[in-house]
C-alpha cells in the first residue's frame, strides 16, 4: 500500500459531503478507516528518536542518556499525511485516532500520568485546540491514566523552519515546571509530544522533570522525523 502526501493546507473535498474521509484510501465515514488503521500498526517500528535507529524493546543501546521511548514510526507516507492534516487544517477528529493507533503500540503502564508537552499560545488559537493535550485526553481514557500539565510553556517561540542551534536556544528557557501540581516518586511520568524533529523541546522537558526529582520517564511520540 503507498500514499501520495501533499504539503497543503487545503480542505479535502470529500470532508466536505461526508462527515470524514480517510486520509489513506479516500473512503467516508472516518479520517482513518480501520482498514488504513490496521496497515500503520502492522507496520509499525519503534525507533530512536536521537539515533534514528530501531529499538527492539523500548531503550535504545546506543542513546542510554533518553528514556524508554515509544514512537509509531517515521514521519512519512501515511502517517505524515494524518500528522499534517491534524495540525494544519486542521482536523480535530485525528485526535481521537491517534490516541487509538498509540494505545495499539503502548505495552501496560501502570500508575502512569501522560504530561503533554506544552503547545505555543499563538498555535492554540489558530487551530482552536491544544493539540497535543487533545490526544493525551483522548489516550488517557483510553487507558485510564490522569493528564497533568506539569510543564508551562514560558515562551511563545515558533520552532517549524528553524535549524538545530536555533531550536535548542530557544527550548531552553521554553518550560518550566507547574509547581502547583504535586508529582509522585511512584507515579511514572509519560513525556508526549507529536513529532521529534530535533528533539530540542523533549530534552528540555526530560531536564525539567529530573530537575523536579522525578525518575520515572517514559517517552512517547506520534512520529520521528528522519532529518
């Protein structure tokens, strides 16, 4: 099966006489049918984010410093389209199917709060969600997990076209810890955030909770990009 993904930002035609249409094969009724569904999971691989290499379990030998990490793939093909699609057009409703295709791939997880990383002020607005936060409540009743904003965004910087350098400068005074929310020793603190282009905003974040004492991290990400 292979898919053709535009860069663009116009509405799908078919989104137009049907409540959805699905960003793999064009049927209506879901904007990813369970057929499409069930290629992603069947393809899916569990890469590192930092080394761009497959991890068999969920910790990479070669990048010991990151956490147990869980992705569904590369950013491309399919999953490219639907990540594009939900941030662009965007379609709300890709929320609640991202949050399905990760409770496919997660294993159990027990105790576990879902913090999701937090999203730009300006990029809330123009899409009239939060849309990492969005999926981590969909997951989280999925799952029965709690969401926690333990991570305030402090600066309202815009990282899409900026090179390395720029995007580690500027992750790092992004976030802070949301003092008035009391974290657990026991509790194990899943990391999640859409893409991991140069992985500046989720270093940061790894920092934080460490800098805060908490040692239980997991890592969680929708896609990693091959740049």
């Amino acid at each position: 099966m292979s898919f053709i993904v535009k860069n663009t930002t116009l509405i799908n035609p078919l989104d137009l006489i049907a409540p959805h249409s699905c960003r793999g094969c064009g049927s209506l009724g879901d904007p990813l049918c369970k057929c499409c569904k069930k290629y992603i999971i069947n393809n899916h691989i569990n890469i590192c984010p930092n080394c761009k290499t497959k991890i068999k379990h969920n910790k990479c030998p070669n990048c010991k410093n990151l956490p147990p990490t869980y992705t569904i793939g590369f950013r491309e093909g399919l999953l490219n389209k639907l990540i594009h699609d939900y941030k662009y057009q965007p379609t709300r409703a890709l929320g609640k199917t991202f949050a399905h295709l990760l409770d496919s791939i997660l294993p159990n997880i027990n105790d576990a709060i879902l913090v999701p990383l937090p999203t730009a002020t300006n990029h809330i607005r123009s899409r009239g969600f939060d849309h990492t936060y969005l999926i981590a409540k969909h997951l989280a009743r999925l799952r029965k997990y709690k969401v926690k904003k333990l991570l305030l965004r402090t600066k309202n910087t815009v990282q899409v076209g900026s090179d390395k350098k720029t995007r580690f400068l500027q992750a790092e005074n992004a976030f802070t810890i949301n003092h008035t929310i009391k974290s657990s020793h026991q509790s194990t603190y899943i990391l999640f955030d859409d893409v991991w282009t140069t992985g500046a905003s989720m270093k940061t974040a790894i920092k934080k909770l460490k800098e805060a004492n908490i040692k239980n991290i997991v890592v969680v990400l929708l896609a990693v990009s091959r740049i």
